[in-house]
C-alpha cells in the first residue's frame, strides 16, 4: 500500500479525508455541490457536480490546484483538508501563523531599528558644540528611542527563538 512521504498515512486515505472534509465544510456553508463548482470556478477551477460528488466519496483523485481551491474557498489550510492528524482547527492554526509570521516581520524591524538606533548614538557623540537646546532635544529624543530600543532588543530576540 503506498504511503504518503512521511510514511503516516495510507496515500488513498489522503484522498478520502480531503473529500469527507469537503463534504462536510459545503454543507456547513450550506452549500450544493453546484454551489460549490461556482466557487471554485471564482478560484480558476473548472469542476462539474458530478466530480465534486466523487471528490466528496474519496472516488476520484484531486490535483494540487483543485485541492488548494477548495482550501481556499473555504478559507482553511490545505493540511487541514488532507491530513487526518490535523486534530487542531483551522482557524487556531491559522492563528498561529499569522501571530509567529508578525513576529518574524517584528523581529526584521526591530533589527533594523536597533541598527539605526547604533549610528544615532554614534552620530550624537560625534556631534560638537551642541546648544542647550539641541542637547535637551538630544537627551529627549534619546530617552524616547532607548525605550523603544528596549521593546526592539526584546522582539529581536523572540523573533530568533522561533
């Protein structure tokens, strides 16, 4: 029997589980499968009823891009349509991501910050014959960005964790 790539799962299984999730998620929606053919025809995926119910029965093999329409028209992970080890729902996995793929983002920024922040500091020191203003404005903007300096040294390192 072939198995999929991480030997977990029975391939055809694969197959039987996305159609059973499909099922399952159009009649959630409230749906008819011709419902769900104009769907996927807005997701470029020219489909009839006839194939949608043997996609649904685990009867007919899906290509990639099918499968990844029917993710996206039902706005779940294409993992959550064909894996039966994905006891986790979509929408706190899609959390998930969403919040470490911001962290990343957060990370490359504060990264950039801090670089920033270095030649700023640098910049300050070199500066000469600085007025009482100028070094009141210096020592109050340098305050502000220290503490912003403190959150970004803080988000790098969470970014370099993951």
């Amino acid at each position: 029997m072939e198995t999929d790539p991480i030997g977990q799962w029975p391939a055809h299984d694969a197959e039987r589980h996305l159609g059973q999730a499909v099922k399952t998620l159009r009649e959630a929606k409230g749906w008819s499968q011709r419902e769900l053919v104009q769907q996927l025809a807005r997701h470029g995926v020219k489909m009839n009823q006839s194939q949608v119910a043997k996609t649904e029965r685990g009867d007919r093999a899906v290509r990639l891009m099918e499968a990844s329409a029917f993710a996206a028209v039902f706005g779940v992970l294409l993992d959550d349509l064909v894996s039966p080890r994905s006891g986790i729902r979509s929408e706190i996995r899609q959390a998930a991501f969403n919040v470490t793929t911001e962290l990343r983002t957060l990370s490359i920024e504060a990264s950039v910050f801090a670089d920033a922040y270095r030649v700023w500091q640098r910049e300050v020191k070199d500066a000469k014959r600085q007025t009482p203003a100028e070094r009141a404005f210096i020592v109050s903007i340098d305050r502000q960005l220290a503490e912003v300096g403190a959150v970004a040294s803080l988000l790098t390192g969470l970014g370099r964790k993951r």
